[in-house]
C-alpha cells in the first residue's frame, strides 16, 4: 500500500466520497475477478464486489462516528 492509498483510506474512513471512489477505481477489477473466480457467474460477481465495497463505505461511516471524527457530525 503506498501513502498515498493510506491517505486516500483515512479520507473515505471520514465519510470522503471522492476517496471512496478513487478506491473503488483502484481495486473492483480485482475485486471483481476473485468473485468471478470463486461464483463463475459474471452478474453474481458484480453484486458480490458491489457489496464488498458498499460494506467497507458503511463500515468506515460507522467507525468514525465512535471516534468523534469529522464524519461524527
């Protein structure tokens, strides 16, 4: 992970929809081929990297709220 993949985490941890999106771009090719791999469906693995993804947003919006960051508001 470079330092600027580490910034780009920390920004979407505090609710930066643009961090988010400059990971989704980075990483749900990946994504997306390890789901195909496992589901050889091409329509499940597009709903599974969609969840992933939509899990870890929803996670990192949770978890700044419990440390009173700037997302907590």
């Amino acid at each position: 992970m470079t330092t600027c993949e580490a910034d780009l985490i920390r920004h979407a941890a505090c609710g930066d929809q643009e961090a988010f999106r400059q990971l989704w771009e980075a990483h749900h090719a990946a994504a997306m081929a390890a789901a195909l791999r496992l589901c050889h469906q091409r329509a499940l693995a597009e709903e599974i990297t969609q969840g992933a993804f939509l899990l870890a947003w929803r996670a990192s919006c949770g978890t700044h709220a419990q440390r009173g960051g700037p997302g907590a508001l």
